[in-house]
C-alpha cells in the first residue's frame, strides 16, 4: 500500500469515528470499496472486478452458514444488503464516471452483473433454505476455502490453470512463465472463514448479523495483512458505542505515525542494505554477510509490526481495538517466546484450530512425549511457512522453526528438571542475554530460506555467514 | 473454593508440569505469557482440569488472553461450574 493510499484510509478512518450512528455500515461500505480498489492488475482484466466481488459472495455465502435462523431476518440485514450493493454497483458504473485514477473503466457491462447478481441470490435463497438441514455444507465450504487457499498459494497451480484456459480459448498462453493472478487479502481472509466455521460448529460463534460478519472479514484496515482478530471479539467492539477520549485520539495518531515511520522511513531505508540475491553472490566477507543479514531481519519487522500500528491506530479512530500482532519479538530470550510475540494472531490461529487439537489428541494415544512435541511443532510451523506460499523455501523455513523449537523445547526441559533453586540474578540476567543472542542469531539464519528465492542460494548464503565459500 | 483450586492447580503445575516441587507459584502470576508453561504444556494443563474439575477448556480458550493467572483459570472453572 501506498503513502496516499493510507492517508486516504486515515482521513476516511477519522469521517468515520465522528459519526453517532451509522458506523456499522459506513465501516462495510468503505471495506467494500477498499476490497475492489486495491486489488492489483490481473492477468484478464475482468478479474480485476470479479475477484472482489467472489470475496464478497463467498464471504456472505459462509455468513448464512454459520448464523442463525433470528440474525438472518430481513429487517436487520436490508441496510448492509444495500450498502454493499451501492458500492458494487457504483463501482461497476465507473465505466460510465471515467474516473480512471480510482478504479479502472472497464469493469463488467451492466447486464453482466446484473445477471451475476441474480444468479448469486438464487444460490444464496437456496442455501439458506438447505443450510440449515445440509449440515456437511459447512464442513464443504471448510475444506473448499483450503483448496482454494491451496491453489491461490501454488504458482505450479497457477500456471497451469492459465494454459488450460488459454487452450481452451484456442489462445496461444503468453511466453512468459509467470502469470499474474492474486487474489488481494485471501490469505488473511481464509483464517477469519475458517475460524467462525469451525467456531458455529462448536457451538461457540456469538450470532452475528450479515453487516458484521462482512465488517469482521474485510474490516479495512486489516485485510489485507492482518492482525487476524476474532469475530467475538471484533463485534463487541463494533456493538460498543464510540467515545473516544483525547487520549484515544492521541494513542491512535501515535500507532498510525509511529507505524508509517516504520513502514516507509525505517523498513524502507533497510531495505537498501537487507540481504538479497544479488549481495549473495557478489559479497566475500562474512562479516558483511552478517550485517546485511540483521539488516533484512530489522527490515522485515519493522516493515510488518509497522504495517500492524497503521492498523491498529485506523480501527482505534472508529472505536475498533484490534489485537496487537507484535511484542517486542527480537528481545526474547528463547524460540518459543519469540513465537508468542512475533505475528501473534497468526500463531495464535494455528496454535488453536491445529496445534492444541493435534496435541489433545495425541494426548489421549499412547504416543511419547518427545514425539507429540516433535510431531506437533514441525506441522505447525511447516503449514505456517506454506501459508506464505507453496514453495521448498517456505517449507524449509517452517521447519527450520520446528526443529528449533522442538531442540528448545527439550533443553529448557532437561535444565528444568536439574535446576532446583533460582538462579542468582546476575546469571539470570546473563542467561538471558545469552538467550536473546542466540535466539534472534536462529531467527536470523531463518531469514534466508524465507527471503532468498531458492534452497540452494540461502545454503549458499549459509556457508559464506560461516567463512565456507567466500 | 477459588484458593482451593489455585492451591490444587498450583500444586500440579509445580510438580508434574515443570516438575519443580519446590517452585511457589502466586495465584497472580502470569504463567502463560511468562513463558512458564508452553503451549504443550498448556494442553497437559487443561486436560488436568477437565479430570479433576469436569469443566471443558476449548482449544481455542488456550492463550493468555483467556487465563494467564490461577487466579484466571480459577474464575474460568468457576464460572463453568456454575
């Protein structure tokens, strides 16, 4: 996202929080409008208009899945119906407006959406007659959202859906081996689908109207890179009456400065001297492979935890207190509290609806303990590095962490059992010291599989940090 | 009965979680955040008090923001009893 584009989300942020009433559905027709405006060029333009508009279909198809029969009545939901579809409408009208700087003007003729729009609601009315009585429904859309998230993440994928569509078209596929498909914010979109599905089946999901649900999935300014909050969570603050106190106001300016500044000043100037291909090749000096490596992992955080406070300091303008994502990561002194601090929400995600499942149930087989650790750690960290895309690097940097948590895991263990009385503070303070450099030195080395664009280079880059190959 | 149950889960924690007998731990302290019981250890924890309390701790409930004190968790069984 861009400078502008941010300060237009502040300024919108800031109309927003005056108003009295209305905030519900100001908030949905903004997150609607930001879910088609942002979203990047595509391979088939048309899919600039259509990916959108799927977002939004899916997201209000799952709504009626998993609310109930009294919040599904047409009294309380016929504001957020028409709000959504001015804004789509408007938007698809931009063909007519020619107001190319904000959308482009080639969006779907009239009768195309119109069409798509009655279709849609068809579905829609017979879902919800079935939804009800056809409970493996959610179960579907379940397991649909991770195909779709699969694919979305699999370049492999990507590619040869393209050369079929373009077979089928009896088209030549263009030369170049990559082809531009994204669907903007999915990533962040699938956790919120697919934890109030999994929550309405445990019977845990607070009912929630159809403006809600929508605000909760494509709230936005978080959509796109989180935090991933919870709709409980999320509605209460949306159902509480806005009183903001200059100390809100001053909080919420100081988190969107602090993380603008961290974003495009500090991220950005990082991003100089952070480590890439290009220095992995050409640099013969350890130690300045070293630097330009601490130099990416300062990058990397304080592009994300800034992007993060721009959030947080958004939602607090409209009297929406998102969860916070970061807490001071690069300062702990083992791996597993460096998991706890670092993209908090997503590893609170995986910790709830993978990890704690995965181990309540080994826990009741007769499997050792060392082994559900290991077992559970590694696939954790492995689907959260393929959540970034399906690639050997992802994977390898998930388990890269999987080891090392398991490794820590066991020696904090072994030291637990042999220490009888604290430590003298001194030792502690220098075993935490201790701790924070090792921990933050395994982050690091991590880096490499995450950001270099092959196995073989970050081993390259590896084996240089460590005086080989220079 | 809130001082029974965070003397009980105390108890547990300290010998069979990080099996420590002789560690003291305060109904107040921050047992989750501190890093004092890890995520595993989490789950060993709750299935302790689904046993002894016949109260259901969901896989979601287990983080900080939940409970991060005996004293929490102790309100937490509570109110389940109830």
């Amino acid at each position: 996202m861009t400078i502008v584009q941010l300060g237009i989300f502040a300024l919108v942020a800031i109309l927003i929080g005056q108003l009295k009433k209305s905030r519900e559905l100001a908030i949905l027709a903004a997150s609607v409008f930001v879910l088609f405006w942002l979203q990047p060029s595509q391979q088939f333009v048309s899919l600039v208009f259509w990916i959108p508009a799927a977002t939004i279909g899916l997201t209000i198809f799952t709504w009626l899945l998993v609310s109930t029969p009294e919040s599904r009545v047409w009294e309380v939901n016929w504001p957020s119906i028409l709000v959504i579809a001015v804004v789509v409408l408007l938007i698809d009208l931009n063909q007519f407006f020619g107001l190319e700087t904000i959308y482009m003007t080639t969006t779907p003729r009239l009768w195309m959406i119109g069409t798509g729009f009655i279709v849609y609601i068809s579905f829609l009315m017979a879902a919800t007659r079935l939804a009800d009585k056809l409970k493996f429904l959610l179960t579907a859309v379940f397991i649909g959202i991770i195909f779709l998230l699969v694919y979305l993440k699999t370049p492999f994928l990507i590619s040869k859906s393209f050369e079929l569509i373009y077979a089928l078209r009896g088209q030549e596929s263009p030369a170049e081996a990559h082809y531009i498909f994204s669907w903007l914010g999915f990533s962040y979109i699938t956790f919120r689908l697919m934890h109030t599905v999994r929550d309405f089946q445990t019977g845990r999901l607070p009912a929630l109207n159809l403006g809600e649900y929508v605000n909760y999935v494509i709230f936005f300014p978080s959509f796109t890179a989180g935090p991933i909050d919870r709709a409980e969570r999320f509605v209460q603050e949306l159902r509480t009456p806005i009183a903001l106190a200059d100390q809100d106001w001053l909080e919420a300016g100081k988190r969107f400065f602090l993380g603008m500044f961290k974003k495009f000043v500090i991220a950005d100037s990082l991003a100089l001297i952070a480590i890439n291909e290009m220095l992995v090749n050409q640099v013969h000096s350890a130690a300045w492979m070293w630097f330009f490596l601490y130099m990416y992992s300062l990058r990397i955080y304080f592009d994300f935890s800034g992007y993060t406070d721009v959030a947080i300091g958004l939602a607090r303008v409209m009297g929406v207190r998102l969860p916070e994502n970061f807490a001071s990561p690069y300062f702990k002194p083992n791996l597993t509290l460096f998991w706890n601090s670092w993209h908090m929400t997503l590893t609170q995600w995986f910790r709830a609806y993978l990890f704690n499942p995965m181990t309540r149930w080994m826990r009741t087989k007769n499997i050792s303990i060392p082994l559900i650790i290991f077992a559970t750690q590694i696939c954790t960290m492995s689907l959260i590095g393929l959540w970034h895309g399906v690639s050997w690097n992802f994977l390898l940097w998930g388990i890269w962490h999987g080891v090392g948590l398991f490794i820590q895991n066991r020696w904090s263990e072994f030291v637990r059992v042999r220490t009888t009385s604290p430590l003298p503070p001194r030792r502690q303070l220098l075993l935490n010291a201790g701790g924070i450099f090792l921990t933050f030195n395994f982050v690091s080395l991590g880096w490499l599989f995450f950001t270099l664009p092959s196995p073989q280079i970050a081993l390259l880059a590896m084996s240089k940090l460590f005086g080989i190959g220079l | 009965m809130s001082v029974e149950i965070t003397s009980t889960l105390a108890k547990h924690i300290a010998e069979k979680i990080i099996k420590q007998p002789s560690r003291v731990i305060t109904p107040d302290e921050p047992i989750i955040s501190s890093g004092l019981i890890d995520s595993f250890s989490l789950m060993d924890l709750a299935l302790y008090v689904e046993d002894t309390f016949g109260v259901r701790i969901d896989d979601t409930e287990l983080n900080a923001t939940s409970f991060d004190s005996l004293d929490q968790l102790a309100s937490l069984i509570q109110s389940r009893k109830a």
